[in-house]
C-alpha cells in the first residue's frame, strides 16, 4: 500500500479520527491474529462468522498500529478511526488509492479459470510492467479492496480477480476497479442454488464488461456463446477461442507432455509465439490464451509474455502435478463443478502412465436443482474414460458413485471424510498409477492430495 498518514485515511472513509493524524499507515488488514507486516491498519468488519469490533484488543496486541471501527472504543490505546460502515469506508480506501496510483485496470472474471488467468497475465504484464495483483482467489467484497491497497507508487497495472454470487455483485464491484480492460473466461453452471439458472449467471458475469468506460476493452472467450453475446456491450473486443481459427486470440498445433501439461502456438494480432503451460490440462490453454490477449494488448513483447507465463506462480491446488516413487498425483481441489470436474477427468487420464487412474472426488456444491443429475452424468464420465477406481467423497457426492457403477466401474468407493479417502488411496495407489483430487472447497480435499505428496515424498 502507498504509505499515507491517518488524517488521510480518515478524510478518504469519510471517518472521526481519535489520535495521531500524523502516523503513516501502510498497510491494511482484516485478520486480528496475523496483522500485515508495518505500521498497519486494522479494519473491524462484521462477518457472517464473527464481529472484527470483538477483536480489536487482539489485533492491537498483535501489533496493527491503528484501527477502523463502525462504534467508538474508549479502551484503544492506538488511533481509531470511527466511520459508518466498515465495508464502505474498506471500499472508497482502496478507491482512494488507485486512483493516487492510476494504474492501467485488468479485472477478470468468470465461471471457471478466473484465478489461473489472474495469475497468468499478472505474470505476462509483469514481463514488462510493474504489476499488482494479489494472490490466491480475492474475488468479493473483501478481496476486491484488498487488492487495490496492495499497489505502490510505481505499480502501472493491476490485474484484479471479481467473482460473484449474486446478479448484481459484480455491478457492485467493477466500479471501484474502473476496469479499463474486462477478462470473462466462460459461464457455467456454478452457484445455480443462488443464482437459480445458467442465464442468470450470465448477467452477472456481463456486469463486468458493461462496467467499461467508452474507451475499454473486452478480453472474451468467443467460444462460449453466452460470453460471446456480451460483445454486444463492449466498446472494442478482443476475441479469443482456443481452436477458432477466426478468433482474434487463438491456439495451433496443440501438444500434451507426459504430464498432460501443455505447449502450443499461440496467433495473435500481435505475431506468433510458443506457449508452454505450467500447470496441468488442455484446458489451460485458453486461460494463458486469454493472458496473452491482455498482455499484448498492453504492449508487452510476447515472447516475453509467453516465457513469463511458462514460469508463472499459479494459486494453489489448480492443475498441479507431484511425481514421486513412481506415482503421479495432480492436485485439482480447489473448487469443482460440472465443466471444471470434467476437464480435470480429462487431463487425468491424459497423463502418461504404467499404471491405474484413481479419481478421488467430492461434491460439486451449489448447483442448483440438477445437482443428482449432474453427479449422476460425471460418474458416468469416469467409466467412459475407462478410469480404474472412483472414490467418492460425502453423501452429498453420491450421485457420482451411482452413475459410476451403473455404468460399469466395478471399482467404486463411497467413504465419508478425506481421512477415509486418503486411507482408501493409500492401500490400493502403487508405482505408475496417477490420481486426481477434485471437489468443491466444502470437501476440503486438497488435504488428501496433501497426505499423498508428503507420504509419497517421505517414503
């Protein structure tokens, strides 16, 4: 965060400060327990969970400086800064700061891929601009702020990630982003118990590319007709498609090594140039696709782009691969849902082997009324990829369980936590057999892709 003093802060919120106008803030954060690093600003927000105004001692005792706060704390012995709403006040600081920054805005969004793409182009912008972009999925209310303080002085573009749950979230959203440049990776059928059909989804997703100024631009995946409608709201388009000659964007000569990882020829407006992914799956094509459409829209040197995305850092447990002892695990947990679950199948079976394929998965949350359908139809899947053994994670999964041995696997394995999950694994996975790990983030299971690692690492 660009350093600033108290009375600054205050004046941005709109807050009453009590204490120090002069002491410098540079840092902004929500957890009591684990303040930023620097003379950092404690921001008390009401949760679901938990009231961060209950904390207050506990954060001051772990070193924030001063704190943010909708009610006055007559005990604080650090700066307080009293405002109206803590959210609002979280919201027009991050605003605040971008703006003193001005930095070129990157927002994407989507029902799939939004956090590898993040990560992707904040890599490939970062080959030739100084970029800001937070890690891991800071996609809501919260992160979305978040990720605007984290810019300093000298940041020229920030690439932030908008997710939502709601029509209308992300009209919310976008207009503290200002987004001059707008990524949708795909619509899909996510969060339909809220959203209540695939439709919806789509409008909210178009929120972000109608939140452009007349002068933006819409990264869009023209291959999904639901995205490739929303040209119709942005001022200038960039299409991108991974096997759509015709796309702006689009992929050749697509090829899968051993660890289904992949490398293809990238055609863009701007020349040529190899892609070679470092995570897992076909599907990832189109992910560094999309960054690359970003990155040469910018003005970066695409080979420069394309290097960049080849060693790019990427979020935890999206398509990563661990080989150890002869055994192969690709750790996909993060979320899952029907298009996700699917691609994930693919790229399991992709992977080059002497052995079995285990597919451990848990249920796919939050998708609507078709949910046992859809479970039904990805257990299905599995047979007709010919994988060897289903584990199937929680009653919530059974579905998946169903379909796969009414479609003739006669390895199937329903077991109610990750701890039974990993025991089932441990006793039938053997030297050149591949797993994949796969569920929505209630499952938790990318503790059992954990266990494996580490046991196949320590053995």
């Amino acid at each position: 965060m660009i350093p600033m003093p108290l009375r600054d802060i205050a004046a941005a919120t709109g807050g009453m400060l009590t204490g120090d106008p002069d002491l410098v803030i540079d840092a902004v954060g929500t957890d009591s327990r684990r303040p930023p690093d620097g003379s950092s600003l404690f921001v008390a927000l009401p949760t679901d969970h938990a009231d961060g105004h209950d904390f207050i001692e506990a954060a001051v005792a772990a070193g924030t400086a001063a704190v943010l706060t909708r009610r006055p704390v007559p005990t604080a012995t650090v700066p307080v800064i009293q405002v109206t709403d803590p959210w609002t006040a979280l919201a027009d600081l991050g605003v605040h700061v971008r703006r003193s920054v001005g930095p070129t805005t990157v927002a994407v969004t989507g029902s799939v891929g939004k956090t590898t793409v993040k990560d992707f182009a904040a890599a490939a912008i970062g080959a030739g601009r100084r970029v800001h972009a937070a890690r891991g999925s800071y996609n809501n209310e919260l992160g979305v702020p978040l990720t605007m303080l984290g810019l300093v002085e000298d940041s020229e573009v920030l690439v932030a990630e908008v997710g939502a749950r709601h029509v209308g979230d992300i009209a919310q959203l976008a207009p503290l982003l200002a987004p001059d440049i707008a990524v949708v990776t795909a619509v899909a059928g996510v969060h339909l118990e809220v959203f209540g059909s695939i439709d919806a989804v789509a409008r909210a997703k178009a929120e972000l590319v109608a939140a452009l100024g007349p002068d933006g631009t819409a990264v869009l995946h023209v291959a999904d007709p639901r995205v490739a409608a929303m040209a119709q709201a942005a001022p200038n388009v960039i299409s991108v498609a991974t096997d759509d000659p015709a796309a702006d964007v689009h992929a050749s000569d697509v090829r899968l090594d051993r660890l289904a990882r992949a490398t293809a020829t990238a055609v863009t407006p701007w020349g040529t140039t190899t892609l070679t992914l470092p995570v897992a799956g076909r599907h990832q094509v189109l992910n560094a696709l999309l960054a690359l459409a970003v990155a040469g829209h910018v003005g970066i040197d695409l080979d420069a782009a394309a290097a960049a995305i080849a060693a790019a850092p990427v979020s935890p447990w999206r398509g990563e691969v661990c080989v150890a002892n002869g055994m192969t695990i690709l750790n996909d947990a993060y979320n899952a849902n029907p298009t996700s679950v699917v691609a994930s199948l693919d790229t399991l079976v992709a992977i080059e082997r002497t052995g079995r394929t285990m597919a451990i998965l848990g249920v796919m949350a939050e998708i609507g009324d078709t949910a046992q359908d859809e479970h039904l139809a990805i257990g299905r899947t599995c047979a007709r990829l010919g994988i060897d053994h289903v584990v199937v994670v929680g009653d919530g999964a059974g579905g998946i369980a169903t379909g796969a041995r009414a479609a003739g696997i006669a390895e199937v394995s329903v077991v109610a936590d990750g701890d039974a999950a990993t025991a089932v694994a441990r006793a039938w996975l053997a030297p050149g057999d591949v797993v994949v790990v796969k569920g929505s983030r209630v499952a938790g299971l990318e503790q059992v892709a954990a266990r494996l690692v580490d046991e196949q690492v320590g053995a």
